[in-house]
C-alpha cells in the first residue's frame, strides 16, 4: 500500500512539473514575442519626443510676451510725459523709469492712470525735482499684473 | 515469512524511491514555481511597457511631422548654438537692430525639470520701433526666448538709436 502511494504521488510530483515546464516555456516564448515589440530604437524615439513634449509645455506654460509691456506704455502714457532710461526685469515683472512730466498737474494725472490700470500691480515714485524748464523730473517704479504678460 | 520479507522490501523500495525520486522532484518543482513567478513578473512588466509604448505610438502618430520639428526646435536636445547665433543674427537685422555683443550661458536647471535653461545676454543698438518688433519676432520665434531683462536710456539727440541691454533665457531638452 506504502508502496502504491509513494509510486502515485511521484507520478503526481512527475505530471505536475511537467505542467510547470509547458508554463515555463509558454511564458518564455511570451517574453520572447514582446522583446520583438519593443523595439529599442522606436522606444528611444517615443521615450525622446514624449520627453520633449513635457519640456514643452513646461516652457510654453511659462513664456510671457514682453512686448505687451511696452504697447501698455504707449497707451497709458500721458502725452505729456517723457521717459528718459527704462529697465525691465521680468522675474519681478516691474519697470522702472527715469521720467519727466510738463508739471506736476501732468505727473498726478500720469500716476492716477497707471494706478487705475486693471493690468498694474503696484506703483511707486519719488525723486521729484524741478528742473530749469519747470519739468518735474521723477523715478516711476510699476509692478504688472502676470495678464498682462500671460500668452493668451 | 515471506509476506514479512516483502513488505519490509516494499517498504524500503518506498523509502529509496521518496529518497531518491520524489524529494529531489519536489525540490525541482519548487525550482520551477519561483522561476515561474519571476517570469510572470517579467512578461507582466514588458506587458505595461509595451502599453505604455503603444500609447506613446498613438501620441506620435497623432503629431505631424512637421510639428515634431518644432517641438524639437522649441527646447532642442543640444544648444545648436552656432545654429541659434546666426537666428539671433537674423531676428536682429530683419527687424533693423544691430548687436554689439553676444554671451551664452552654460545650460543649468533644476532636477525636476524637464528641460535646461541657458542665459542669453545681447548688447543691442536700435530705435524703440525697431526694438518692439525685435520683441514680438523673438516671441513668436519657434526656439522660445524668454526676457528676463531690458534696460536702454533715451538718446541725447532725437531719432539717434538707444543703445540697449538685453537678456534672456533659452530652453533644451535633456
């Protein structure tokens, strides 16, 4: 009887990893059939372009129009109003002028537009003085609104 | 006598045959399972790489050729600076503006992101006309440049052209 069950439970051990080595070699050939699919030079391709769409739009998300900055300039700029020296630094999104107005009637009403702009974050002046002409001679400081400078 | 003599041979021969036959072809069946599971793991793996390819193959197919070039001349994978001066050379005279000078950064950035960014520094000489268009051509140029700064002062003679400084920022893939 010992004897019976140790013959079939050997055959049972024998059937069952014949079982396992037809699993074994199906999941071999498996392996085999999706290495054709990935083919290395297409994956490097598709793994480069989907790179390059993510620094896309990465940059693109951040690209500003400077351009718009010096078109609000031109509009809202009282025409009374000169600008010696200009710098613009786009990290703050702020401007900073060296300005001349006819009067002081003419920088008020200048600064009062710049302040009343939807597009303008901040405004700050000083260094007024008088020049020979009767010109009051300024520094203008205005800080943007992202807007204004935001691809649309 | 006999029936004793038989089984106790029965016996042994079950013994010898567990010994020699069914332990080691149990040990080679547990083999076989953990080798099988490590297989599953490899074609359950490639499976997801080869979705994720096929979705990346969609995506591909769904661009043109055309807009493939220029998303890889957006953020380039290397600065083609040669290339990218004699652009710059262009987007200044075409729209009347001249450069004195010209640096380039080294490519730097911070790990997360997926591209580098390179500093561009121009010396400039041009009218204020000639300076916005210069702006708006450089903003719609394909290879983005981004300003980070502008700074010029108004000439002392009327018409004369401002002499401006110019940075920016440049993009390239990694």
């Amino acid at each position: 009887m010992i004897f019976i069950v140790t013959g079939a439970g050997w055959l049972g051990v024998f059937i069952y990893s014949g079982r396992l080595f037809d699993i074994n070699d199906d999941l071999r050939s498996q392996i085999d059939s999706l290495e054709e699919d990935l083919d290395p030079n297409l994956v490097r391709e598709l793994v480069n372009i989907s790179n390059n769409i993510a620094s896309a739009r990465a940059i693109i998300r951040n690209h500003f129009l400077t351009s718009n900055v010096f078109e609000f300039l031109e509009k809202n700029t009282h025409p009374k109003v000169s600008y010696g020296s200009i710098s613009y630094s786009a990290q703050s999104r702020k401007m900073d002028f060296s300005a001349i107005a006819a009067n002081y009637l003419v920088l008020a009403r200048q600064i009062s537009v710049f302040e009343s702009s939807p597009m303008v974050e901040k405004v700050s002046f000083g260094g007024l003085s008088i020049d020979e002409g009767g010109n009051v001679n300024f520094r203008l400081g205005i800080e943007f609104k992202q807007e204004l400078i935001r691809i649309r | 006598m006999q029936k004793i003599t038989l089984s106790l041979l029965l016996f042994l021969a079950s013994a010898a045959m567990v010994y020699y036959y069914v332990l080691s072809a149990l040990d080679a069946v547990k083999i076989l399972k953990k080798e099988n599971a490590a297989l599953e793991a490899v074609v359950e793996e490639m499976r997801g790489l080869v979705e994720k390819k096929n979705e990346l193959e969609d995506l591909y197919n769904s661009i043109s050729e055309n807009d493939r070039r220029k998303i890889d001349e957006l953020a380039p994978v290397n600065p083609r600076l040669a290339e990218f001066l004699i652009k710059i050379d262009l987007l200044t005279s075409r729209n009347g503006i001249h450069f004195s000078s010209v640096n380039f950064g080294d490519p730097a950035g911070a790990p997360e992101n997926p591209y580098l960014t390179s500093a561009l520094s121009l010396g400039l000489t041009g009218t204020y006309e000639a300076l916005k268009n210069f702006l708006k051509d450089t903003e719609r140029f394909v290879r983005i440049i981004d300003v980070d700064s502008i700074g010029f002062s108004s000439p002392l003679q009327f018409g004369d052209p401002l002499s401006i400084s110019f940075t920016a920022k440049t993009y390239q893939s990694r």
